[in-house]
C-alpha cells in the first residue's frame, strides 16, 4: 500500500502542474491588465507602468510562470494585491474559522444520516420510510438562502438564542457564534445525503448475501450493521470524500450571513477583484486538498473491503 | 437501536439550543459605563497603511488612527478647511506656488516599540516630508499618488532617481523643505487650490519613519499615527471581522467645534461645544457584507447606526412621511439623518465612438428617454435626486435652481432631436452594447435603460462584466454605453470636472474620452482661479458645456438614509469626513436604558 501512495503522490507532480498552467494562464495571459484596474481611476500611464514593474507584470510570460511555480514549492504566494496583506497569512487566519464552522456538522450529518438511512432501509416501504423520503425532498426544495434567512431571523434576532452574527478567534469564545450556522450545514446536508444513503443502502439489502444471512438466521442488527453498512460503505466514502474540499472552501452564503471569517469568502473576493496571488494559492491548496481526499478515499476502499487490492 | 441514537442526537441538539438561549437570551446585559461607539462596515478593511487609504473603509480607519494637516470643520457646510496637525492655516505667497505651514508643537506619534523605550517621539515637519516621498516612491506603488503628481517641484525627478537607483530618501526635493523642525515649506510647480483638500485626506496623513522600518510591508497590520485613536496590539484586529481602536492617551487633543451651521444648534450639534474630544474610549469597527444581519444587529443596538437596506426601506419608514422612521423604531428611541452623498450617477458614453460620439442630438434624445425619477423611485426607494449635472448640491457651484434641459423624461422631444440626428424613430442606428456590472441591481437598472431607449426606438444590448473586467474595459476604450458613479475624493467641484478633461482621457480619469476645446479652456482657467465666486461662475460655464454636449447621461445624487440610536449624539453625518468618530459622543446610561426596549 505504501509503495501505492507514493505512486500516488508523485502522480500529483503532473497534475499539480497542469493546473498552475491552466490558473496561470487564465488570470496572467486572458485576464487583462491588472496592473490598470489596481491603479485606480486617477492613474496615469506612468503610474500603471510602474505598479506593472513593482508586480512584476513586465517580466515575460515564461519568467511569471517560473516564478509562479516558485511560490508555490515555497508556499510563499507574496502578498494580495487587493489587501497587500501576506497571502499565507490570510490563508492560515482563514482556514480556521471555517474549519470550525464545517467539520462539526460534517460528521455529525455523515453519522447521523447513515444512521436514519438504515433506518428507513429496515423500515422501507412504511409510513416511516416514506415520511422520511418526502421530508427530504422537502428539505432539499428549499433554497440554503431560505434556511439562513429564516433561522438567523427566529432564533438569533427573534429569540435571541443566538448572536445574529460574530465571531471570536479565541477557542472558548468562538462556539457561540458557530451553533447555528452548524445547525444549518446540518440540514442543508440531510435531505441530499438520507436520500443517496438509502438508495445505496436498499440497493444493498436485496442482495444475494443478505438473503443468505437472513436464511441462516442471522439477526436482523447484525445483518445491517455488518454485512449490510459495511458493503455500502465504498459508496458511501466515495460520497463523503467529494463533499470534502467543502470543508476547506467553506459556504459563503453562511460566513457572509454570520461573519464569519472563512476563506469561502476570500474565494469570493479574490476573484471578484482579480487578485491573482491569492486566486494562485487557493487554487493550489484546493488541489491538493481534492488530490489527497481522492488518494485517501483509495486507502479507505483497501481498509473497508480487503477484497480491494491498491498497487 | 437507531431509534435511540436518533433521540440521542435530537436531544443533543435540542440541550445545545436551549443552552444557548439560556445562557445568550437571559444573560444580555448593557453597560451603563461603556462609552464604545460599535460601526458597521459593509466591506474588508483591507489595511491600515495611509499610502492604502485607497478604499471607503480602510480609509475611516485610518483617518482615526493618523492624521494629516489640515481636517474639515465636522459642523461648517459648505465643507471648511481648518488646521489640524498644522499650527494655523498656511501661509501661502502672491502666486500661490509657495505654501508655508507651521507645524503644531508636542505633538507626539503613538507609544509603540518602533520607539526607544517604546514612547512615541515629538512630530517634526521632516516627517512629512519623509511621508509624502513614501507615497511618491515607486516601489510604494500608492493609489494615492495622485494627490502630488506632477505638482511639488523636484518630485518627478526625484522619483525618477528613485527608480534608476541614483537616489534615496535622504535626496532633496526642492518642493518639500523643512527650515526647522515645525516649518514645512511646499512649492508647487504651479497653481493647484485643490493642494488644501488633499492635505486634508488619509492619503497625506503623518507616518513615523521608524515604525515603517522596524515593520516594513507589515505596517499596514501594525500602525502608528498621531491621532486620537490607536491600534493597541496586532491581535486587537481580526481580519475580516472586527477590529477594536482605543483611545490615544497621548495625544494632542482637540475641542467640539464651537460653531457650525445656522441650524445646528436647533439640532443638538452644539450641545458639546468646546469639550475635549474623543469622547469614546473605543471604536469598534465589524465588518459585515449582507444587509439583513447588519440592519438586525443594528436594531437589536449591537452597532450604533446603521445605512437603511433597500429591503428593509419600506419597513424602517413612516409610510405616511418618508422623512422619518417608522414608529416601531421611533419606540425604540431611534433617529433619521438623511444626507446627500457627494457623488453622482451616470451613463457614460465612449466620446470615441463613430455614432454616440458624433451626434450630440443623438445623446441629447437618449438623455430625454431617461425618466430618472422612475429610475430612483425603483432602484434607490426615492432616495435620489435626479441629477442635472455633475456637481451634488452642497458643493460651491451648485445650482438648486438649475434644470438641465435634457435631464427630463420627454419621449416626444426625445423622438424629435433623434429625427434630427438623422436617425427618426431609431432607424439606421446599430444596437448598441451598455456595459455594467453583473450584481443583480447593476442588471435591472440596465433593464431599465434598455426599456427607456426602447422607447424611442433604440435598441441596446447589455453586457455584464465583474467589476475588475468593467474598470479594463472602460479604460482601454472598449465600450459604448456604460453605467457608473463618481464619489468626490474632497469637496470641490474640481474633482467632478477632471473626468471631462481631454488630457485626463481613458486610461485617465476621463473615462467618455470628452474632448471640448471651450471646455478645457475653461478648466484650464479654473486651475488657476482660487475658491470664489468668480472660480464658481467658471465652473457653471463649464456644467453648461458638459450638459449641452451630453457626454453622460446624469442619474441621480444619491441620499444616505441612515438610522441612529438614541444615545448617539453628535452624528452629523457625511461622507467626505473620515475621522468623525472623535466627535461623537455615546451616552452610555441612555443605551443601558434603552437598550431595555430592543
């Protein structure tokens, strides 16, 4: 397996690579003057040309490029041209905030909705399992803007259960803040992943081994939890796996909403003002991120059905 | 099984919500000692480095944490010129090229570890200088440069030693002398009235040489003025979400103005007269991009004022009068203060252009199609007046009596000059493209243009572009129509006209590309005129040339409805003054009482 992951990784090399060139030459070679839109509206030519030195925008397009791919094997992405604040420090005073806010209702939606999934499964085809299914495609229909909107008024500004919105780099004072924007990631994720959990579930459950199970009077727990759940589970990782660069890329809908200050908001700035060394360092991290989720999604397949062999 | 963790999870859930109640609904105590005054900001404060006083909000920052030479007086309209870090007013020659300031004695930058033993030093006029060449130099690479271009003597030499590397900033610049420690001499290279206003701004302000030296790049995280309020440590700003200022125990000190406005007693503006400011021990600025938790916030009192939303407008007004707040929120103790904004809202069109830019009764008919006042009826709440010109009211110059002949909806005098622009009912004219931004308002007010041409029989197509695109299309020239607005840096007419100047044309200022020899004769001759009423007659000629050859077609001024606690005092609000948090003063005892009613 070792031998697999390091295939893996040096695999990335490439990818990474094509990925800088493609960023590269999206913002540096078809995104315009950049060096104009950051001089504002008193410049003068003079003064464009000499922001484009002091960014080194004069260089050939080759030397940007290298220098490029410098910054990234230094993780030194210099600073934003928008904030001119150092863009790691940006990155690593934003990762936290919306690590906070993602993680918790990650894993509990991905406990919780395995869980109701099996339910429903054992109870498929009863009132149970049909209220189930419409209340997720009910909660699926309404927009997250809905669910913000609505909560953030009744419980924050309405009840006052809630700081409307804030937030405290400190780690005691941070929670506050973060229950209910936690409560809504929580149930945006319930109705997609009970209805995908399920399906895949059911399609489980009339297999030929849980029929044999039954037939050798296996109890009826042990054959969900053992036989059922864990055959359900590659799937199942696949699923939780992609939804995972979302924990590093945040929901800017709810750090706008609850200020909080995640990096999904400083994707959206980012590109919103063409500031290219910070748009360079998210791409990158969020490459890698989705590179080593796919690698570790691989790993997970070998720990949960031995029949799958990685090399 | 499932069934037991299911109703653990509700349960936990549910104790998490309950305890949050518990422990927020019942625990929300005000003080009745706490003289903080909480802002909102809608967008990043990006920086606290005066040479990147670029933006709205970055720029309040800074303007309370440094200072510059001269300020506005916070109650005198029109806008006043009035010392600030300088002695008195300067001194200025028979020409007007030399202008000499004294500079205040003991005044101190802030305690910081820049300094020996951590204490600031006394303020000299070679700070100044030093700060001034900081904005000037190249690799400072300032937004704000504009301010000095091209008018202090030596400048442009200096900077260019600067880049071939032959000079430092120990080289002289013959413009900018300092005889002893508290005389600053400027010489311009030549008239430029506007040299008071921009020493007034952000951009100008004082920086220590030290505290740039020990901080480099990172002085923007880590400031050090001579104002009235100072960032203690790093860790008291948090990026992107709050940022808490204290007050400056050492500095100079100032009172409330002792005088204003013929109204402003008769309003509550002079009740501090002549009490040292700040009155706050603390700002608190939170930075909050959507309107709906900023207005919440507001109202529950977690920020002090706040500027009405769009959504929320027709809740937050009496129905009955618009010039006062509902009565839900008068309950509450709350106040209006409507203000005009310095800025105006146009249509540009590209002067280049081989069809707009040819026929003058062809922009004259598309300016009639406008009905304006719909325009900000639908898209402002009413909270605009329809602009006939460049100039906002309150400015010198401005006319309240003016009416711009094509500033008014006339679709049959529309039809009539566009038939004699040789284009009846729109025939033999292209579709033309209106540039604009892609946020969802940006679009409808296209719509709304595209629907008022229509009108009269001319077809435009929009394109959206994000804002970086629409600034780069605009300065290259590649576009035709395109909607923007233009905020005054200062207050003087000047700084509406520079945008009709042929020599500042795209990528300057400029951006229809206007040339008119009248018009740039007219300016020209305003440049050298000091502030008066013969330099206002001027400029009513040169609104006459702008207005009769239609370079834009004129929106609205825009007006700032914002709703204020009862416990501020003192909030005379404009947008032009950066640094009025010193002036306004929270009556901690009447937010702990009214605080009850939120």
């Amino acid at each position: 397996m070792l031998s697999y992951i390091v295939r893996r990784t040096l695999y990335m090399i490439p990818i990474l690579i094509g990925i800088t060139l493609l960023t590269f030459l999206i913002f540096n070679v078809l995104g315009g003057d950049v060096a104009g839109r950051l001089a504002g509206r008193h410049a003068t030519p003079e003064q464009v040309a000499s922001i484009k030195h002091e960014l080194g925008l004069d260089k050939s397009i080759p030397e940007q490029y290298i220098n490029y791919l410098h910054q990234i094997a230094t993780f030194d992405y210099g600073r934003s041209w928008s904030t001119k604040q150092e863009v790691s420090t940006m990155l690593s005073e934003g990762v936290t905030p919306t690590l906070s806010m993602t993680i918790p209702p990650f894993l509990a939606s991905i406990v919780f909705c395995i869980g109701l999934a099996l339910f429903a499964v054992y109870l498929r085809g009863t009132i149970f399992d049909k209220g189930i299914v419409v209340t997720c495609l009910g909660l699926m229909s309404i927009s997250s803007l809905v669910y913000i909107l609505a909560l953030q008024y009744f419980f924050a500004y309405h009840l006052g259960a809630f700081p409307i919105s804030g937030w405290d780099p400190s780690f005691s004072g941070r929670w506050q803040y973060l229950v209910l924007p936690w409560i809504i990631l929580f149930v945006l994720t319930l109705g997609p992943n009970i209805l995908v959990y399920r399906s895949v579930i059911t399609d489980e459950a009339f297999q030929d081994y849980v029929r044999t199970a039954r037939a050798k009077g296996v109890a009826s727990s042990r054959v969900y939890m053992k036989h059922i759940l864990k055959n359900a589970m590659i799937p199942i990782i696949t699923i939780i796996v992609i939804d995972m660069p979302f924990l590093i890329t945040g929901s800017v809908l709810i750090e706008n909403f609850f200020g909080i200050p995640g990096l999904g908001g400083m994707v959206v700035k980012a590109l919103n003002e063409s500031d290219f060394p910070t748009i360079k360092a998210l791409t990158v991290v969020t490459s890698i991120a989705y590179m080593f989720f796919n690698l570790l999604s691989d790993v997970l397949y070998s720990v949960v059905d031995p029949r799958i062999k990685l090399g | 099984m499932f069934n037991a963790s299911f109703k653990k999870l509700t349960t936990s859930l549910l104790a998490l919500a309950a305890f949050a109640l518990i422990t927020q609904g019942c625990t929300k105590k005000v003080s009745d000692t706490d003289t903080t005054l909480n802002i909102v900001v809608r967008a990043n404060i990006k920086g606290l480095d005066p040479v990147r006083a670029n933006d709205l909000y970055s720029s309040m920052a800074i303007a309370n944490i440094f200072e510059s030479l001269l300020q506005y007086n916070y109650l005198k309209r029109p806008f006043t010129l009035e010392p600030s870090l300088a002695e008195s007013m300067p001194v200025a020659s028979a020409d007007g090229l030399t202008h000499t300031f004294k500079i205040k004695k003991g005044v101190k930058f802030q305690d910081n570890a820049a300094f020996k033993d951590g204490k600031g030093r006394e303020l000299t006029a070679q700070d100044f200088i030093y700060s001034w060449k900081r904005l000037a130099d190249p690799k400072t690479a300032s937004e704000g440069f504009w301010i000095f271009d091209g008018k202090i003597k030596g400048m442009a030499e200096w900077i260019e030693a600067m880049k071939a590397g032959k000079a430092t900033y120990d080289t002289p610049i013959e413009g900018l002398t300092a005889p002893d420690a508290n005389t600053l001499v400027i010489k311009l290279t030549g008239p430029y009235y506007q040299l008071y206003d921009v020493l007034a701004m952000p951009f100008s302000a004082v920086v220590p040489k030290e505290a740039v030296d020990k901080y480099g790049q990172e002085f923007l995280n880590n400031p050090v003025g001579t104002g009235p309020f100072m960032l203690k440590s790093a860790g008291d700003w948090v990026r992107n979400s709050k940022m808490t200022l204290v007050k400056n125990p050492t500095w100079r000190g100032q009172a409330f103005p002792t005088e204003g406005e013929a109204t402003d007693k008769a309003n509550g503006f002079l009740e501090d007269a002549g009490k040292p400011l700040p009155f706050a021990e603390k700002v608190v600025f939170t930075e909050l991009v959507e309107d709906t938790p900023r207005w919440q916030n507001a109202v529950k009192g977690n920020f002090d004022y706040v500027e009405i939303p769009n959504d929320v407008f027709d809740k937050a007004i009496d129905p009955a009068d618009r010039t006062k707040l509902s009565k839900e929120l008068t309950d509450k103790g709350m106040k209006l203060s409507i203000t005009t904004s310095p800025d105006v809202t146009y249509t540009g069109f590209n002067m280049k252009d081989p069809i707009l830019g040819k026929s003058k009764e062809l922009r004259q008919a598309m300016s009639l199609a406008q009905d304006g006042a719909t325009l900000i009826a639908k898209f402002y709440n009413g909270r605009g007046i329809v602009a006939q010109g460049p100039i906002p009211p309150g400015f010198p110059s401005y006319d309240a009596n003016f009416k711009n002949p094509y500033s008014t909806h006339d679709i049959a005098k529309a039809k009539a000059l566009l038939a004699k622009a040789g284009y009846p009912e729109g025939k033999g004219l292209p579709e033309f493209t209106l540039d604009t931004l892609a946020d969802s308002k940006a679009r409808q007010q296209a719509e709304f243009f595209v629907q008022n041409q229509a009108a009269i029989g001319i077809k435009v197509r929009i394109s959206a572009n994000t804002w970086p695109q629409f600034q780069e299309k605009i300065k290259t020239g590649k576009v035709q129509l395109f909607g923007i607005a233009w905020n005054a840096d200062y207050p003087d007419p000047q700084n509406f006209f520079q945008l009709f100047y042929s020599k500042n044309m795209s990528p300057g200022p400029n951006d229809s590309s206007f040339s008119n020899a009248e018009f740039d004769k007219l300016y020209e001759q305003s440049l050298k005129m000091a502030p008066g009423d013969a330099r206002n007659a001027v400029y009513q000629k040169m609104r006459d040339v702008v207005v009769e050859e239609a370079p834009w077609i004129f929106g609205a001024h825009r007006l700032g409805y914002r709703a204020i606690h009862g416990w501020v005092h003192n909030m005379k609000w404009n947008d032009i003054q950066n640094d009025f948090p010193k002036y306004i003063r929270i009556d901690a005892k009447q937010r702990a009482e009214l605080s009850k009613k939120l």
